[in-house]
C-alpha cells in the first residue's frame, strides 16, 4: 500500500493519451523492418512506446534510470522512421512519434561520461608500454 497519492496537472495527463491505451499486440512488431533484423537487440516500437509511456508520467519517479537503459544504439536507435508501427496499428496510435520523443528525451539528459572515464584511464597509462614497439 502506498503512502500517498501522486497527483498529476491535466497538462501532464494529457501527455500519456495515445500511449496508455495499447493493447499489445505487436502488429507494429511485426511490421517493423527494423525489428525484423535485430529482434534480440532492437526493442521495438511496443516496447519503446511503453517505455516512454513511463518516462513521460510526471509520476514516474526512475526516468533517469529508464533513459539511461534505453539509451543504446540497438535497443533505440534501430528506428529509422519508417513509420509501419504507426500505418499498422489497429488502435490508430503512433509508436513511431513515441519513438521520436523519446530520442528526444533522452538527447536532452544525455552526459557523455565515458569520454570522462576514457580520459582518466589513458592517463593512468602514460607509463605502459604499447604493444606498437614490437612492429
């Protein structure tokens, strides 16, 4: 049992209309040729509507966490647009916009640490020998 309510403006509410009413039957799924190559690594539109579903609750309290896990160049960013999830979906909802907002979404909150961390080990390494000097 929760503690309490998370109330939400209309504004807000409003945003999640065309996403919560999915019913997952993965005709965008199918007609994705993007899933269709990589369906163990590319999630799919079903998947990253859902996704972003969370993200744009105003309640949802892991966004980051949600961006930070779809923020991959198989699992998002197969979507090239082609916009079959959205011509096939027999509820009329739009995956392929879902999609956009989200890529959106998570340029907006991307920091690039690995260019940090990759800094800090090159540099812990000037000392160590490259293999290069046995060529």
């Amino acid at each position: 049992k929760g503690d309490k309510e998370y109330f939400q403006s209309r504004e807000d509410r409003a945003k999640l209309d065309g996403m919560y009413e999915c019913i997952l039957c993965a005709c965008c799924m199918t007609s994705c040729p993007s899933y269709w190559w990589n369906p163990e690594y590319y999630l799919g539109p079903a998947v990253l509507m859902q996704a972003y579903r969370w993200i744009a609750d105003s309640r949802d309290q892991f966004t980051d966490e949600r961006l930070a896990w779809v923020n991959d160049t198989m699992k998002l960013y197969r979507c090239h647009g082609i916009m079959n999830c959205t011509n096939c979906c027999p509820k009329g909802l739009d995956p392929a916009k879902a999609i956009v907002h989200l890529k959106e979404q998570v340029a907006e909150t991307y920091t690039d640490g690995w260019k940090n961390i990759m800094s800090e080990q090159i540099s812990k390494n000037k000392g160590r020998e490259s293999g290069m000097m046995y060529m």
